[in-house]
C-alpha cells in the first residue's frame, strides 16, 4: 500500500480501549469502582491514560473510545475529559470481549462508516517505547485498509521466557529473519501469516514453543474494518450480530439506555480470540490473519510481582512507594505511601496497605490475590470490593 493511500485512511482510524476488568490480583487498591486501569499502578498517571497518551498523535481524543461498563464510567470520563462522552460506552452487565468489540463496532457504524478502522487495545498494559510503538500499530493499520476479503491482525510480542499464563500465537514462518514468500514488510515492519491461537500452554509445550522461533504472546492488540469484525460475527456468533444490530437501530435516541440494559444480557459470553480470530484463522479464504512482531518493551502487568519486576533496577532491591528503612530486608514491594515502612529480615514480600485492608503475601503467590477477593466475596464483604 502506498504512503498515499495509509494517510488517507488514517482519519478512519479509531482506538477502542477496552477498559471494563476489575484487576482482581490488584486488591487491595484495586476496587470494583476503582480498578487495575484507572489506577497510577506504576507512574503518576494512570494506566488508562498512559494508554490514551502513548496513541498520541496518531489517535486524537475524539478518535478514542473506550468499552466500560456502568460502576466505572463516570470515573473513566473523569480521567479522560478530552474524549468525548459519548465514546465511554458502558456494558450493563460483561459479556467478554466479542460483545464489546461489537458494542464499539455498531458505535462506529453509526457515527462513522463501515470502512472506518477499529485499533482494538486493552486498557492497562505497559509500553515503550511509545514512538516505536506507534510504527508499528501504523504498519497494523495499514495492512487491516487493505482491499478485498478484510484482513484480521494481531500484535504478536517475542517471548523471552516460557510463560504458561499469555496466549501464543503462531506464526507462519519460523524468524523474521528468514526469507519466505509468507514473509512482507510493511512500513518497515515485519507481517507474517497466522496459523493458528495456542491459550495458555503447560510449561514444557511454552518451552517448545519459544525454542521453535515460531510463536509470539498474544498481546490481545487486534486491528480490522469495522465491516470486516461484523461480517465475521455475522457469520460465526449470529445472534449476538442480530442482536447488535437492533440495539444500533436506537443510537442517538431516547430509547438506547432502556434497549441496551435489554439487549446486551442476551449477547453470547465469549473471548473475541475464541469466538472469531481462531475460526477466522482456519478459513484463510475468507478472512486472513496475520501477525506483527512487535518488538517493544511489554508487560500486561498481571500481578503485584510483575510490578516489581519492572520497578526493581536490579535483583533484590526493595520497591517501595514511600519512605523505607530496610534492615536486611530484600526483594519487597512496599505500597504505603503515606506512612513510614521499617523492613527488618524480611525477603521476597508484597505489602500494600490502603486505609480498610492491608495485602502481605509471598512475592510468588502474588497471582493468588485474586483468591482473596474471591473468599470476599463469598462472605458478602461489599465494603472491601
């Protein structure tokens, strides 16, 4: 595709943020109102605006929407006063995300057109650098406007290690380095055909797979037209499509709030990666996949001990937000900004305190917060979720 031709697509080109998790495994700072993404987790800013501003200037606010649902919407359009209103759209109930890339997409039907682009991005990952990786979602954009069949892409990123808890994706061809007619470049960027979605693998088959050179994490970054996502869903979930499609019909009227606490219950629960990107992924004929290296500094930040991996300069360092007096004290993440923390002999922890609850766990049983506001759950403990 020509550089003409990328830039004139560019001004059909909208970021959908997906922002509706409630960040479990960051409790206790994490609430229900008040999740992993509208919190400053590492940074001043939070991570949904580190994520709007990072798309900067490639997406203007008023090309951004973002997915949300209604307890944490007007928090949403707090953080991020230069999006419009109307493009914080509010699941009355979560329905994955097949259902809310297609509330987004009938949105842009509407208030754009079929052919406009859809950037589809989660809310709360970490990036950079940011320049790098807008060349990159511009090389995605790029090949998602392509004519014909609509094309479904995907960020891709290198693992560096066999981690059994990111999806993978494979790759047509083994390297980027390697010459084969399934292999282009597009805007400097590698693009390579996809063969198939692997979930979460057991730790010796995420060891085969890094080793083979063929597979990348699913950094759950997709990009394609909105008329290319609503033909798939037509085709492959055609309830939820039929469904959309009449809650479409009462955008921008008075009877869109009742239609959509009516409507959006009855759409089918289901991952996008499952319900069309693998299907879609077997029938290359009509709908291609393909993948993007991404060679970026990434991390989903999926855990308390994820954060302190990318705070720590070096191994064994404590990370603390406040002031901190260590006493052979090592490897602790320490959340107590307010207030004085005196670490003595103690190794490998995770603290945070907030004002009603206070996390101590094991560094490597951080994944298991998310248990605890389980257990709260279960007693009715709604002042503490």
């Amino acid at each position: 595709m020509s550089r003409t031709s990328v830039k004139s697509a560019e001004p059909l080109a909208h970021a959908v943020i997906l922002a509706g998790g409630r960040g479990t495994r960051f409790w206790p700072r994490s609430r229900t109102r008040t999740p992993k993404q509208l919190l400053n987790i590492v940074g001043q800013l939070t991570m949904i605006q580190q994520t709007v501003g990072r798309l900067s200037p490639l997406f203007p606010p008023s090309s951004v929407w973002v997915v949300t649902n209604g307890e944490q919407a007007a928090e949403v359009r707090r953080q991020l006063p230069a999006v419009p209103a109307r493009h914080i759209l509010a699941e009355p109930v979560g329905r994955n995300t097949a259902a809310a890339i297609g509330l987004a997409a009938v949105h842009l039907l509407r208030a754009a057109s079929p052919d406009a682009l859809m950037a589809i991005l989660p809310a709360d990952h970490i990036i950079e650098p940011a320049e790098r990786y807008r060349r990159i979602v511009r090389a995605a954009l790029e090949v998602a406007a392509r004519p014909g069949p609509g094309p479904l892409v995907c960020l891709g990123i290198p693992p560096t290690r066999p981690d059994t808890g990111f999806g993978y994706i494979e790759s047509a061809k083994a390297s980027p380095r390697e010459s084969t007619t399934r292999a282009e470049r597009v805007s400097g960027e590698f693009v390579l055909a996809v063969r198939r979605f692997t979930e979460k693998p057991s730790l010796p088959r995420a060891r085969r797979y890094v080793a083979s050179g063929r597979y990348l994490w699913n950094a759950g970054m997709f990009f394609w037209r909105v008329s290319t996502f609503l033909s798939l869903l037509e085709r492959l979930l055609p309830r939820t499509h039929s469904a959309l499609l009449r809650l479409a019909d009462t955008i921008g009227t008075p009877r869109y709030d009742a239609a959509l606490r009516r409507i959006y219950p009855q759409l089918e629960n289901i991952s996008v990666d499952y319900a069309i990107l693998e299907p879609a992924s077997r029938d290359r004929r009509r709908s291609p996949v393909f993948v993007l290296p991404a060679a970026i500094d990434w991390s989903d930040i999926g855990s308390w001990a994820a954060v302190y991996e990318l705070l720590a300069a070096k191994p064994g360092e404590n990370v603390s937000a406040g002031r901190l007096l260590a006493l052979d004290a090592t490897g602790n993440f320490l959340w107590s900004p307010h207030k004085l923390i005196a670490a003595v002999g103690v190794r490998d922890l995770v603290i945070v305190d907030t004002p009603d609850a206070l996390l101590i766990c094991p560094r490597d049983r951080a994944q298991d917060v998310g248990r605890i506001v389980k257990e709260l759950e279960l007693q009715k403990a709604h002042k503490l979720l």
